[in-house]
C-alpha cells in the first residue's frame, strides 16, 4: 500500500508555479463541488497532466454547514450534472452524503442509488455511524464498493474507534479514505490508502506554515510557525513565532533549498502566496514521511 495526501480545494495559480519548481513531485488534489470556482476547469482539463491523482468531493460539509446562500447552490441533480460532464477525469468521486447523523444511512443511500442510475462511476460511499448503533454501514458498504470513506462523526477523533474500522476494511481487501485528517501522529499508525487536508490553505489565513520538526523532537513531529504579521504578541500564545524558533536558520536554508523561497519573499509582496508554496510542499513531503511510516509499521506486507 501506499498512501496518497490530497490537497483539498486547491488553487490553480499555486498548482502551476509549484510544479514549476518541483515538476517531480506527485501532487494529489481534491476538488469540492460545493466551492466550485472558476479555475476549476483548468485543473481538471487544461493542466489535468500536472496532477498525479484528482478526486472529486460532492460538497456535503458545505452543504449542511455553510450560509443558506451558499447551501442554495449545492444540490443533487447539479452535482450528479458535473460528475456527468468531468467524470473520466477523476479517479474517484465522493457521494452525495447531505445527512451527517449517525441515522442518515438511508438518505445518503439513496443519493448514493440516484448518482449511480445516472452513470456515475467510481462512486465512494462515505460512512458517518462509526459504531454501527443504528446501520452496520461499514458493513453494508463492503459488500458493493472497493474504496470507503470515513466521513463526519462524533467517533472521528476517537483513535480506538477509527482504528477499528480501517482494520476491518483492509482486512476485507478493500481501501480506505479518512476525510480531512493530516497529523502524522494519528496517520502513521492508521493504513489508510487515502486522506485529504485543506490546511495547505488554512495555515497562511492564520498566518502560520508547516515544518517537519522530526529531525529535532521525534516527539513533536510537525510544528505550526506563526509570522508576527498575523497578529500581535499575547502571553498566553503557546505557538512558536517562525522568528524565534531554536531552528530558525535551519528552516530557511530548507525552504530556500527546496522552492527558492527567502525569509524575505516570506513577508514580501506575494507573502500569502509564497506561504501556501511552503505549506503545500510540506504536505507533499508529509506523504512520504507517512509511506516510510507504514512501511516501518509492516504495512507494505500486511497490506500488499
């Protein structure tokens, strides 16, 4: 098995001159019906060729948790019309899951029917009762689909409860999709064969990136750098200030290293730009740390 980090949502502009500065590296994305934008095409036709793997999200979170303006232009039989029209292009694309409660097993079923009766292909079913206290959905799924998501639940931050599940899916042969989890402590341990973050973009709104700190505490594998332009000093601010970080030299000769960016071009102009760069590589390279994770944990072997 080898694990693939999508990045969700993501952006045309920092898609094109990031592959400008790694043409090498394998870029996974993540596309949400629900925040469809006008460069979406783009990535999906024009520069599909940049992409390694591109998944397609129905746009549920959106639907059940954004302005009713924005909910308004979410529904069924539009997502069903884009899945219609890009569908070869996507290696596999989320249902339509609008009922998050642990109860919704047959409403999210039914859409799953109706996407189907359509022509849609590649379709993942998402689960949301973890526990099985109401539908046994990990099991009604394995009996249909080889790819199943673990969707929104009370039970996702649950270590024990997750585990669980993605044993008995691998077990089964099949494949696992965990939505929206990148920490390294929880994927390391977890062969999953999918996951997806936002946080590539996420991070710089808050005005901090990612750095892989392994190599200086194994215990706290990835830190959150925050630049002093995002807000200002507070005592009881417990993240570490990129400027006062022990490694600070160090992480500016790794990101000059890999993507030419300065401290600098950090604070400059395109500031918010040049921090998306730094944080997309981090999940880039996140995934490789991951794979050599899995492979330690004897994944690779368990799980061929």
């Amino acid at each position: 098995m080898s694990i693939k980090i999508y990045l969700s949502s993501f952006d045309l502009n920092v898609l094109l001159k990031y592959k400008e500065m790694r043409p090498e590296a394998e870029l996974n994305v993540l596309l949400s019906y629900g925040t469809v934008k006008g460069d979406y095409y783009d990535m999906i036709v024009t520069h599909r060729d940049k992409i390694n793997s591109l998944i397609l999200d129905s746009g549920a979170f959106t639907y059940n948790y954004a302005k009713e303006s924005l909910r308004e232009k979410i529904d069924l039989d539009g997502f069903a019309c884009y899945c219609q029209t890009f569908n070869n292009q996507f290696d596999f694309i989320f249902n339509f899951d609008k009922n998050f409660k642990a109860t919704g097993y047959d409403d999210n079923c039914k859409c799953q029917k109706q996407l189907e009766e359509k022509g849609i292909k590649n379709l993942v079913p998402v689960v949301h009762d973890y526990r099985g206290l109401n539908t046994d959905e990990v099991g009604e799924y394995l009996k249909n689909y080889e790819i199943i998501s673990l969707g929104m639940s009370e039970d996702k931050k649950d270590d024990f409860v997750v585990g669980g599940i993605v044993k008995r899916i691998k077990d089964a042969g099949k494949k696992v999709h965990l939505l929206g989890v990148s920490s390294y402590n929880r994927l390391k341990d977890l062969p999953i064969d999918y996951n997806d973050s936002s946080n590539w973009a996420q991070a710089q709104k808050f005005g901090y990136v990612y750095f892989w700190n392994y190599p200086y505490n194994p215990d706290k594998a990835e830190i959150m750098l925050r630049f002093r332009d995002s807000e200002p000093d507070r005592e009881d601010n417990k993240l570490i200030y990129f400027e006062d970080y022990d490694y600070r030299p160090e992480v500016e000769q790794y990101i000059k290293n890999e993507l030419s960016i300065t401290y600098r071009d950090l604070y400059g102009h395109n500031a918010t730009f040049c921090r998306q760069l730094v944080n997309t590589h981090y999940f880039v390279t996140l995934q490789d740390h991951v794979r050599a994770a899995h492979k330690a944990n004897g994944f690779d072997t368990i799980y061929p």
